[in-house]
C-alpha cells in the first residue's frame, strides 16, 4: 500500500519494479502534439506501462465537451490524439486504452460521487477559480464547474493506487481523495483506495522555444511531433539560443539556451562535447540547431512511420479504442455494482 501522504509531491515511479500497482490518467483530446506533451506527460505514462504493473489510459472526450461543441472537431480530435498516442508507445496489449465516454459507468459513477462532496469545496478548485476570474460567468457551464467529480469518478472507477498529472491538476486528484474518504466513511467500509497523484517531477522542465514561457500552443512556442519536416525546421530555427553572441565564433552561453536544454532532453549523445564546443566559439547558432532538428527527426521516426501507417488503417484504431472500452468496462462495472450495492441503490 501507498504511503499515505497527503501534500507530498510523489516521484511518479514509485517503487515501479514492485508494480503490482494500477495507474489511471486520462488526456483530453486537444489537436496536434508538441515536445512539451511528450516529456511533460506521454513519456510517463509510457514508462509507467512498462513497468509492468495495470494502467488504464482514457481519452477525456466528455471532459472536451466543456469547450469543443463541433462534431466535427472532436471526432477528429479524438482520433488524432488514439493514433499519437499508439504510435508513440502506448501499447493496447499492456495499457486499457480507450474512449471516455465508450464506458458509461464513468458518467453514472459522476453522478453518485457528487453526493460525498460539498460545493463549498468545489468552489476552492484553483482551476475553476481562475477560469471564472477570465470569464463571464453567465456563460460559464456546469460541465466546468462539475469536472473535478467526473474527474474522480474516472479515477475511481478503476480504483487505482496513482494518477499521474500536472500540479495544475493536483488539486482534483487530491478531491478524488476526499471524495473516496467520504463514501468510505458515510458506509464504514473500506472501498475506495485513496489514489497518490503522480507529479512528473521533469513536466515543467520544457520551456518553449522562446526562451520564457512554458512550451504552449498558445504561446506559439512548440516544436510539433507530427507536423512537416518543413514546419519542424521553421520552429527549430526560431529557438532562442543566447542574444550576446554576435559573432559564430563569440562564446556561446548554455544557460537559457533552450537548444541545449532540448538536446539534454533527447538525450543527444555528444552533448558534452557539443557545449565545450560552443562555450568555446567552435560552431554556430545555426550548425547547433541543424544538429538539433537531425536529432529530433531521429528521435521520433519511428513514430512519425507509425502514425503514417495508422493514417492509412484507421479501422485499426478504432478496433483497439473499442477493445479497450470492453476492458475498462468489466472494471468499471464491477466498481459500479459494488457502488450501488453500499449505497442501497439499484435493484432490490
């Protein structure tokens, strides 16, 4: 069992080679991926997968309706995000892999789990607090302010021991708990495990290519997975490097220097001697990116061949979505029946 530390910031591995551990994490379907995404969350959850332990990965399709209300959109959305995912490691035979909304037992499990919370405490959400702060609140919809119960119902559905997210999202994997603690109480039973958010100690490491913000479609400072090499190129050439350096042969600083800090995360073989070189005023701005974009290409072409493939087989995609959602139903189903069994509801 975890230890049971309520503030703690936990490593995500966890003890991992011990992984008789179930890990749940679900990502909203939002468009294309970035360097960002990948180290700050995808690389993660991989790793979890092969730690052998069970992880449940979902797409947080119902999460997306608070925003994205085009069909359109969010069908695409959703199948983009399966195919990156796939081709980037996640693996159907380790990982339940799925569609939120395939598994309805998320949606009625919401339902009951906000009877074990008060609104006083929804209220303090920071996530909330600070969408309402931006927004007018008279179009503000109850499916924002009701997202962290249908977060905790997604969670303890499964009845993980680890969510691994943000700190943005700390917060909500900390009223899972509360939540799970209440039911427990109000029954005398010892149902729900009470989940350990998993921060990713290295997520708020990727600075974007300007050299100041975190790495942010927003910002327009993102290097893409899947984009054209010719957009890649683009958006390495932009990279903020160091703005003392006038000359190809003035001594380059490393710090800062978000061509470095990429490389380091790539885990570019020559990185030692590449930042003597620089220092030293041996090789320019524009030769350390070219040797930025060839590693990056390098690193990730594997799964551009594989998204390229699933492009062509979508019918493998959505047979692995819909295989997944059986999976996690069973689960799922199990906990909902337990549920309603404590609470008196459902058949007599």
């Amino acid at each position: 069992m975890l230890k049971n530390v309520r503030n703690a910031i936990i490593d995500y591995t966890f003890e991992v080679n011990k992984m008789d551990k179930i890990i749940v994490s679900g990502v909203k379907p939002t468009g294309s991926l970035h360097l960002g995404n990948f180290f700050g969350a995808i690389k993660q959850h991989i790793e979890l997968q092969n730690a052998g332990g069970k992880t449940v990965f979902f797409i947080a399709d119902l999460h997306a309706l608070t925003t994205v209300k085009d069909r359109k959109i969010m069908e695409e959305n959703v199948l983009n995000l399966a195919i990156n995912y796939i081709s980037l490691g996640i693996d159907p035979v380790k990982t339940i892999f799925f569609r939120q909304s395939e598994v309805k037992e998320h949606s009625e499990l919401s339902v009951i789990l906000a009877n074990y919370i008060t609104h006083a405490q929804m209220q303090r959400m920071h996530a909330y607090k600070d969408i309402i702060s931006k927004n007018d609140q008279s179009n503000l919809n109850m499916g924002i302010f009701n997202y962290p119960i249908l977060m905790a119902a997604d969670i303890l559905a499964y009845r993980p021991d680890g969510v691994p997210v943000g700190m943005d999202q700390k917060q909500h994997v900390e009223l899972t708990r509360d939540i799970a603690e209440n039911f427990n109480k109000t029954y005398g039973v010892d149902f729900f495990k009470l989940p350990e958010p998993l921060i990713n100690k290295e997520s708020s490491k990727i600075i974007g290519t300007d050299g100041k913000n975190k790495m942010s479609k927003s910002k327009n400072n993102v290097i893409s997975i899947f984009e054209d090499e010719e957009v890649i190129r683009k958006q390495i050439k932009s990279c903020y490097t160091d703005p003392l350096r006038i000359k190809a042969t003035d001594p380059g600083h490393i710090e800062g220097n978000t061509v470095f800090v990429y490389l380091e995360a790539l885990n570019y073989k020559d990185l030692e001697e590449l930042k003597l070189k620089y220092t030293k005023g041996n090789i320019s701005d524009m030769e350390v990116k070219d040797i930025l974009l060839n590693t990056y290409l390098e690193y990730f072409k594997l799964a551009r061949e594989k998204r390229a493939h699933y492009l062509s087989n979508l019918d493998e995609i959505r047979a692995i979505l819909d295989d997944g959602a059986k999976r996690a139903s069973q689960i799922a189903e199990n906990t909902l029946k337990e549920v309603l069994n404590i609470t008196g509801l459902g058949k007599i």
